[in-house]
C-alpha cells in the first residue's frame, strides 16, 4: 500500500509518499508528477516514510531525478537509494 499526498505552495509542489513503492504504485505517483509537471511548478519527491522500494519504484525515482525532481528523505535505505540515483 502507498499514501500518495501533494503539499503546494507557490513553489514548490512536494509529493510525500508513504508506505511501499513498488511496481502497482507506479502508476499513480507517475501520474500525480505529470499532473504536477503541467503548473511550471518544482516539484519535490519526500520519501521519509517510504519502507521499500522495488525495481519498478526505483527506475521511477531514476527518471523523475533525470526531469529534475528533488528526492530527498532519511535513514540508510532511503539515503542508499538516492545516493544510487542521483550518482549516475
């Protein structure tokens, strides 16, 4: 299960997600941050209560980083992932 919650402000457009990002999921984060893509927006992904992320999340996370979107979250796993993303 994910919780998928968009916070704006003048901005920035922050898309907190919480539970697991896997490939069912996709789907609905890829098209909140289309929605959001449209205002001229930035747009931010929070991660912080994200408790796993599969290959299909991952490859997500890869393109919304290559478009610009900001990944940020704690603790090890979260930080692993991002690092792993924006390293490339």
């Amino acid at each position: 299960m994910l919780r998928v919650t968009v916070h704006n402000d003048d901005i920035v457009a922050t898309i907190e997600l919480q539970g697991k990002l896997t490939a069912n999921w996709v789907g609905p984060v890829l098209e909140t941050w289309n929605t959001l893509s449209l205002t001229g927006q930035t747009v931010s992904l929070d991660l912080s209560a994200v408790s796993y992320i599969d290959k299909a999340g991952r490859l997500l996370l890869a393109q919304m980083h290559a478009r610009g979107v900001r990944l940020a979250g704690p603790g090890l796993m979260i930080r692993g992932v991002i690092e792993e993303i924006t390293s490339r």
